[in-house]
C-alpha cells in the first residue's frame, strides 16, 4: 500500500471550477504530501468521472501522487487509481475492501469514535473525520465536531486521521494537535487565487 500523502485535494466539479488548473498547480509544490481525490457531482455520469480519473491519474503519475476515487470504486479500478473513498451512502467499507483487494487505500468517512473503529475493522486504511468546521461545499451535513470531535477519533483508532470540512491553513496547527494526520479540502485549494501558495501554507502546518 502507498504511504499516505497529509494534503488531500478533493476535486471541485462545480460549474465554473477548473480542477485540473488547481491540480497543474499544486503538484509541483506538494509533490508525494499530496494525494488527489477524484469527486464527482452526483449527476455526473460514469463515463464524465472515468475521464475525469484518467486525466487526473495521469498527471499524477509522474510526481508519484496517490490519487483516489471518492465513491465509484468500479471507476477507481478502471481509471488505474491507488484506492477509494465511501461514506455512508456508499459501499459498506468491507464490500468496499472486496471490490478494491486487500493492497488497495480505502479511506471511509467518520465523525465519531463508535463508527470509526467499525470503519477501520471492515477495513478502511484511513479516515475522513468531519466536518470539522462549516462548509459551503457538501449540504445537509451534521454539525461539525471541531478540533475535539477529530481528537475523540484520533484517539480511538490506529490509522491515518484526515479532517475535512471548512479546513483552511489558518485551522491546520488545531487539527494537528488534535492529532490529524492530515487534511482533505476542496474550496480553500479551489478558490484560491494562488492554489500553489495555499498549499505551500497548507504543508508548512501540516509539517509542524
Ligand atoms: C477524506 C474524505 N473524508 C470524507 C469524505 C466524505 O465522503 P462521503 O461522506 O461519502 O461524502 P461524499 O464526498 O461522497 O459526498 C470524503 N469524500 N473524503
Ligand atoms: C465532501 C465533504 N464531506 C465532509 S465536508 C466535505 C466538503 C469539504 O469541502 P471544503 O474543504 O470546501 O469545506
Ligand atoms: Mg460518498
């Protein structure tokens, strides 16, 4: 299995966002701390997230960053990616562990300790813990846990712990001392006006 990169940049497929621009950008300065998540709006189709993934595997590769598909796991495998990410309206994470192998990173999404260690028994390789903070990115989320919520997780599992939710560079030293591994973000790389230099920040506090 890959070693795991902290910065997880979530692809933003909203109208009007340039994912592959944001990705051109940040690999150069994230290089292996980076890992790409390939995340579709719903009403995609299969086919738009399969070009998608290829494009993105593609620029991937010759930094050697670690790019996931966020729920098609069936898209994962064909698109040539190192794993997948589900939730709870995803795959169960041990169908998600069958369908991907045993070698595969499968991340799953988790807000609390009880779900987590479940997560991490069926066979999640890391965690996406959130939201921690507000997020104009997903509706109809939970409340989000903060800093404590993540800690509660961290504390209570033995893999990779990856805030996500409203993360900016400001809230990164936070969530490592919370214990986060590292962090998965969508609109602070997205709408950046220089994605490269948020980045650059991003990794400072992740580094510490
Ligand atoms: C790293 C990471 N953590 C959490 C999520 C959220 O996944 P999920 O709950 O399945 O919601 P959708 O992203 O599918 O809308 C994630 N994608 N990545
Ligand atoms: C997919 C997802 N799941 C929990 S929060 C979130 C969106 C995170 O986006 P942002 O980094 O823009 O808050
Ligand atoms: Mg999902």
């Amino acid at each position: 299995m890959p070693s795991l990169g902290r910065l997880h940049l979530i692809t933003d497929t909203r109208p009007g966002r340039d994912p592959l621009a944001v990705l051109r950008a940040v690999l150069p300065v994230a290089r292996t701390e980076l890992v790409v998540q390939v995340r579709v709006e719903d009403t995609a189709t299969d086919r738009e997230a399969y070009d998608l993934a290829r494009r993105v595997v593609g620029l991937c590769a010759p930094y050697g960053v670690t790019c996931l598909v966020n729920d098609r796991l069936h898209v994962a495998l064909a698109a040539g990616a190192a794993g997948g990410h589900v939730g709870a309206d995803d795959l169960p994470v041990d169908a998600a562990r069958r369908v991907l192998g045993p070698d595969s990173v499968l991340g799953a999404t988790a807000r609390e300790p009880v779900s987590a260690v479940a997560a991490v028994n069926a066979g999640a390789s890391y965690l996406g813990v959130g939201p921690c903070h507000a997020t104009t990115t997903k509706d109809g989320l939970p409340p989000a846990i903060g800093a404590a919520g993540v800690r509660a997780v961290v504390e209570a599992v033995n893999v990779p712990v990856i805030a996500i939710g409203g993360v900016t560079a400001e809230g990164v030293p936070a969530l490592r001392a919370a214990g986060a591994y590292g962090v998965a973000l969508v609109g602070a790389l997205s709408g950046a006006a220089d994605p490269a230099c948020v980045a650059a920040e991003l990794l400072r506090g992740l580094s510490c």
